[in-house]
C-alpha cells in the first residue's frame, strides 16, 4: 500500500481535519495528528485497512515535516504495525516494529519506555509465530528496558514477567515458567497488594507451572 498526501480528499475526514488542511495546507504537522486521531478511532472499530490508510497518511506527513529521526514518526510507525498484527500479516508488522525501534532508539535513548513497548510488540508477533525463544530475548529486552526507566516495583515489570513466563510454558520450559510467574506475583503484590486479582492469578499461575514441571 502507497500514501499520497497531495490525493487526500478533506471531506472524508470531518470538519476538523477539513479546517487544518484549509489553513495549514495538506503537508503540517497538526493534520497529521488529526489523522492519527482518526485511525485510532477506526482501530477502535475494527475497521483495520481504514485505520492503515490513515496511519500511513500521517507518517507520510510527519516523515516531510520532522524528517526520518523525529521520535514522533515512531508513533505511526508502532500503530501500524499493531494493525497488521492484528491482520495476521506478520511480516509487515515486524517490519514497521523494527522501522519505530530503530527511530525510538536513535531519538529517545535505549532506557526510554517507548523502546520497552515497541519490544513487546515485535515480542507478540514472534509469539503469534510459534517463535517463542525469538519472542522470550525480546521481552527480556523489554523487561530490562522498564526495570532502567520505571524502577523494580513497577506493574509494567510484571506484565513483561507474566509474559516471558506464557513463553517459557510454551517453549516447555516450565520451571523458568513458575519463577517468571513467581517474581511478577512479587511485583503485583507491592504495586496493586497482595489480594488483586493480577497477584493472585500469577501466584497460581506459578503453581501450576511448577507442578507441570515436575511431572
């Protein structure tokens, strides 16, 4: 799929894209946010080829006005990918993760948490693809990422542990399962309490896979 800016039709997109391509011509900035707004609304609705049309407008857009390296080219860039991810078209998705963690990293630094979530996305897809050690050292990247930026204690860790632990169960390695699901039962514990449901679940989560493991 190509993107040309200068073929956009303004009353397809509502009076307030209309009234930013009217004073700020089709090329800014601004329109390439309200193109973004109204992508994520079409992947809101599952309308994913609409959501592609418009994510690729404005990353043509932001790619003229900010050039290649601006971190806010990233953006797109990552939602784009998410949409094909969620098309099933893996290849393209990893595609564009890979285009936003170069960008992310070139711009923002290793340590930045955006980098952490590009990770996770290309993380997702190798998951999707049965590449599960592939998907494992990606979410370890991502982990080591959000210890740097957000601290030990932060959910996102355990959201990045529970992960690495579906991936450890699926790769049949169980014991490396129970102690992932273990350590994020920690840290839900001391960032939502010992009773909510997210530390309660990775708690047994963590028994189960320890008695898988000894089977």
């Amino acid at each position: 799929m190509s993107w040309k800016v200068d073929e956009c039709k303004p009353l397809l997109y509502g009076p307030a894209l209309r009234a930013r391509l009217k004073a700020l011509g089709a090329v800014h900035p601004d329109v390439a946010s309200t193109l973004v707004n109204i992508a994520n609304v079409y992947l809101f609705q599952g309308r994913f080829e609409e959501a592609l049309e418009q994510y690729g407008l404005a990353l043509t857009i932001q790619l003229k006005t900010l050039g290649e390296n601006h971190p806010n080219v990233a953006s797109p860039m990552n939602n784009m990918a998410f949409v094909y991810q969620k098309l099933g078209r893996y290849d393209e998705a990893l595609k564009f993760y890979e285009r936003a963690l170069a960008v992310r990293q070139k711009s923002l630094g290793e340590a930045h948490p955006v980098v952490a979530s590009t990770l996770f996305g290309m993380a997702g897809v190798y998951d999707m693809q049965g590449r599960y050690e592939e998907a494992l050292e990606l979410y370890g990247r991502a982990l080591a990422v959000e210890r740097t930026a957000m601290g030990e204690e932060h959910a996102s860790v355990g959201d990045t542990m529970c992960n690495m632990a579906k991936m450890f169960n699926k790769a049949g390695r169980c014991e490396e399962a129970a102690a992932s699901y273990a350590s994020a039962a920690v840290v839900y514990g001391k960032a939502y309490g010992d009773d909510h449901s997210y530390t309660v679940d990775a708690r047994k989560n963590a028994t189960l896979a320890r008695e898988k493991a000894s089977e």
